[in-house]
C-alpha cells in the first residue's frame, strides 16, 4: 500500500538527508564498489537504530540523487558515482558540493528569496544546458521523469522534481554553475520551503508540474535554447504562484 503524505510529516527533510549520508558513508568504509548490493530496508534500520519509514525515504533520496538503484525482486545496489549526472561531472561531490554540505538544514534562507533567485538563475542556465548536455545527461533526466511519473506522494515526487533540476543543471557541465546552484539546492531541503511546498501541493498542482518538467527537457533534447528559456520561466512562476499567491 503507498504511504501517504501525512505519513511522510513524521520525518523531517534534514534528518532524512542526514541518514542518506550515513548509508552511503557506511558503505565507503565497508570499500563496497559500484554495483554491489546493500543491506534490506530491515537490515538498515536495525544497524542504524532508525524507522525503517525513515531508512525508506532515505533511499527514496539515494535512488532519485542517482546513488543506488532499486529492483524489484533484487534488492538495492550501489552506482558508479561517475554516471549519476545529478552534480558535477568534474570530480566535484555527486550530492552537490561543499556549498551543500555546510548545512544540510536548509541554510536558513527564506522560501521567498530560494524562489526569487531560482527564477532569476535557472532559465538563463538553459542556454548553456543545451550547448553542453549529453546522451549520458538526456538519458539522466529520463531516468528522474520516469521517477517523477512513479511519485505515490508529495515527498517520493519531491525527491525526482529536486533531482531533475540538478542533473538539468550538471548537464551545464560547468563546475562554478553547479557549484552554485548546489547552494539553493541545499536551501530547497530546509523545512520551511517543505512545509510551504507540502502545504500548496496537489495531485492536480503535480501533473501539472510533471508536464512542465517533460516540456523542459523536450526543449533541451531539441537544442532551442528559447524554448528552453521559456519553459523552465513558465515552470517556476507557476510553482511561484502556488507557493506565494494562491489561497486555498
């Protein structure tokens, strides 16, 4: 049976992201290589001390940051941290760089100056994006739109829409962009953009948001960099819009 939102309410973002670190840090220290299969769901959250709702979503953060793979019937593996197109791909830290990990909380800005900045930043990035993106970074963002497509709730959905926007961002291949974007990208982890976010989310608002993000990358596949301006404008002010503007 899926989770619900309400369920998600229990666990905060940061102590999620928290946890995703430690999984993946306990794994460095065990010398696992790219491909090698974790512990279960249970396993983890005995060895951790931790619900296993919190071990759960934090591998739900893993999959969509493009850290471990899940299969049905398998289990859940490690991947090679070079073909997660979700930071850099220059060497510099998959999950987003040191900018990201000074303060996993959210860096305490306000949602109304993340999204005041993130319209003014990410659009102009989409001429480098299609310049630069890859096969490897096309077949990225496929990979976080099917994701997004699977979502049963505002969090699982939440996790692809943040990996999306970063891997569209890495395909820049520019590490001062990235380096950059890794700082509202920490800052869209704080709780008060998830608690604004969770609080002006729908089924409806999702679909909508979901074909946004098809659009955006439809656009950076075909090389139009208008197009591609357009689109991810016409996206964040609407998210924009139902953050600030809307009521009920």
């Amino acid at each position: 049976m899926a989770r619900t939102d309400k369920d998600s309410l229990a666990v905060p973002a940061d102590r999620v992201h928290r946890l995703a670190e430690i999984i993946l840090a306990d794994s460095r220290r065990a010398e696992l290589p790219p491909g090698s299969r974790l512990p279960t769901e249970r396993e983890l959250a005995a060895s951790l001390g931790a619900p296993r709702t919190s071990v759960r979503r934090a591998l739900e953060v893993l999959e969509a940051e493009g850290r471990i793979s899940r299969e049905v019937g398998r289990g859940t593996f490690l991947r090679d941290p070079h073909s997660a197109r979700t930071g850099a791909g220059d060497g510099s830290d998959p999950g987003g760089g040191d900018a990201a990990d000074a303060d996993p909380g959210g860096l305490g800005f306000a949602p109304a100056d993340v999204m005041a900045i993130r319209r003014m930043f990410e659009p102009s990035a989409m001429r480098l994006v299609v310049a630069w993106a890859t096969a490897a970074d096309f077949q990225e963002m496929d990979r976080c739109l099917a994701g997004g497509e699977r979502a049963e709730s505002f969090d699982q959905f939440e996790h692809w829409d943040l990996a999306l926007h970063r891997c569209i961002v890495a395909a820049s291949h520019s590490p001062l962009l990235i380096r950059l974007y890794a700082v509202i990208d920490a800052a869209r982890h704080g709780r008060y953009w998830g608690d604004l976010k969770r609080r002006s989310a729908s089924r409806d608002r999702q679909r909508t948001y979901q074909a946004d993000h098809r659009e955006l990358v439809a656009a950076l596949r075909t090389r139009d960099p208008d197009r591609a301006v357009e689109a991810m404008r016409t996206h964040l002010a609407r998210v924009s819009h139902h953050l600030f503007d809307e009521t009920g």
